[in-house]
C-alpha cells in the first residue's frame, strides 16, 4: 500500500469518526431539526451568489499569476479552468485534490511553457496561504479575548498559532533558501524535497514580476472576505446571534486548520471546529453545526457548477482528456522541475 492510499484510508477514517461524534446526540439532532424547520432559506441564495463572486476574484488573481509568467488565457478560459479544479476538489481525495486536475489542463493550454503553468496553481496556493495567514493574525490581535473565552477555542486558538508560526518560517526560509540557492544541497532522501523545489521555484520564477505577485496578493483579500460571506449567510439563515465580525473572526481559524488534510474536504473536523469556537457567541452546538455544514453546502453547490463547465470543456489542443493519465503526467513535469534544480 503506498502513502497516497494510506493517506487517504487515514482521512475516510477521522471523517467518519468526526461525522460520528457531531451527529451522535439525538437530542442535537432535534434541536437541529427544529432550526432547519425555522430557517430563512432566502440566504441560501445570496450565499451562493455570492460564491460566484469569489469565483471571478479568484480567477482574477490566477489570470495575474499566469501573466507573470507570460501565459495569456483568455478571461473565459482562465475561469473555466478555475471552476473544474473546484468541481474536481470535491471528489478527489488526497492532499492535492482538484489542483491535479488544474495543473494538467492548464499544461495542456499552455504546452510550451508546461513548468510554469504548473507552478502558477502552486503559487495561487502559496498566496492564498499568505494572505490567510495575516488575516488570522489581524483578527487574533483584535478578537483573542472573545475568542478564547472557554478552554476550547482557547485551545485551538494555541493550536492555530502554532501552525501560523510554522508556516511563515516556512515561507520565510523558502523565499531565502530560493534567493540563496540552498535548494541545490538539499539531500534527495529529504523530505518532501519534491515540494520544497517546487516552492522555491516558484518564489524564483514570481520574485521576478514582483510588482504582478503583490497584486494577486492583495487580490486575495477581497476574495476571502467574499467567501467568509459566504457562511454569514449560512449564519444569517438560521440565527441572529452572529454579526459578520463574529463570521470573519472565526472562519480563518478553520480555513487555516481545514486546510490540513485531516479528514476528506475537512468534512467532520469542520463542524467540531464551529462548534467550539461559535460558543463563546451563546450559539448553540446545533445551530453551530448547521452553519458549518450549510457555508459547505453553500460552496459544494457552487462548486457543482464546475461539473457542467467540465463536461462542455473542450482543450486547445483538441486531444482526448484521460483522467487517469492527469496524476502521472503533473507527476512528471513536477520531477522535471526538481531535477532541473
């Protein structure tokens, strides 16, 4: 059995036992029951147009990643792609998820330049991550006291800033590791060297249209503020305890914590999540529950739109798409970047 497959056992497994633990309560399941019945579905809607938005924002600043890198696809293009990544990302278990699918199509759109197009979905993740990353901390700074009022969300709030602390001394020796050429002496038996070269490679290759990456950067802003929206919606549906600063204090934690590859599209882990860090609003476990599952809906059904954008996408190259072959030949081009370092 090989890692891949092991991780992805490892992750049906904490989804089924999260799932497990947060539906368990038949009296949970009541009250839940109860509030689906008292519901504003009306928001539900405005939820998902609003996702739409984030769709074109996030198109945006993948289009301004591929300019650095001198890949002009058109608007329409570029947001096709977009949304068959995120339609795929529902499906695609594993750590990488819809990215390979987005990975080999863009390769195929772009065949000269293969590399880069490969590196500019890994950079649209690093940026995202970096802009998440200032968001936490700006709210941690303004909101910790409310936050960590019980010993839960305290606890994940130590947790988050651990696993912030670790990810900018990631990014930080990436970018000077890349800057320096360390990324040459690193050991093939290295850990996740794979990875490492890619990082530092795209810090390379973006480092150069600097001026280009800090607009994609700060394009990141208004997207995550769009999809936190996206879940006061979801709030607004079924209570009115939660303004949209109590949303926006809470959804970076869990979109920094779920974007670990702990359960499977981190169904499970993010209901437990809400429920913690909703209780110190006076929101109920139920009502947490549904909120968090409802902003997934939200998303999901957004998402979907991508299945129906797939199946009308049709390659520049005219070649047929093998869903099989997508994972070997990204694989491949990934190795030819870390050995070409």
């Amino acid at each position: 059995m090989n890692k891949k497959t092991l991780l992805t056992l490892l992750q049906v497994a904490v989804t089924v036992a999260l799932l497990w633990w947060v539906f368990h309560d038949p009296e949970k399941r009541t009250q839940m029951g109860e509030a689906l019945r008292q519901a504003n579905w009306g928001w539900l809607w405005v939820g998902v147009a609003v996702f739409f938005g984030c769709t074109i924002l996030a198109t945006v600043r993948w289009k301004i990643l591929l300019a650095v890198q001198g890949i002009h696809m058109t608007w329409l293009r570029t947001w096709q792609l977009f949304m068959i990544g995120m339609f795929f990302n529902l499906f695609m278990l594993g750590s990488t998820g819809g990215d390979v699918v987005k990975m080999f199509l863009t390769m195929r759109e772009a065949p000269d330049n293969r590399g880069a197009a490969l590196l500019s979905v890994f950079m649209d993740r690093v940026i995202g991550m970096m802009a998440l990353i200032l968001i936490s901390l700006a709210f941690l700074y303004f909101r910790y006291d409310v936050l960590s009022h019980s010993s839960a969300s305290a606890a994940l709030l130590n947790t988050l800033l651990w696993l912030l602390a670790a990810s900018v001394v990631v990014i930080v020796v990436m970018f000077a590791g890349s800057a320096l050429g360390l990324v040459h002496y690193l050991p093939a038996w290295t850990p996740l060297r794979g990875r490492i070269v890619e990082l530092s490679a795209a810090c390379h290759m973006y480092a150069k249209g600097w001026r280009l990456t800090i607009w994609a950067f700060l394009v990141s802003f208004p997207l995550f503020a769009m999809f936190f929206i996206t879940f006061y919606c979801a709030a607004k549906a079924f209570t009115d305890q939660l303004g949209l600063v109590d949303i926006f204090s809470v959804l970076p934690i869990v979109a920094v914590i779920t974007a670990i590859p702990i359960s499977v599209s981190g169904i499970g882990l993010r209901e437990s999540l809400f429920v913690s860090l909703l209780a110190p609003f006076g929101v109920s476990a139920a009502v947490a529950t549904l909120i968090s599952v409802t902003g997934f809906l939200i998303n999901t059904v957004g998402s979907l739109a991508g299945g129906i954008v797939f199946l009308l996408y049709r390659s520049s190259s005219h070649e047929a798409i093998n869903l099989r072959d997508m994972a070997k030949e990204v694989d491949r081009v990934e190795d030819q970047i870390e050995h070409s370092e």
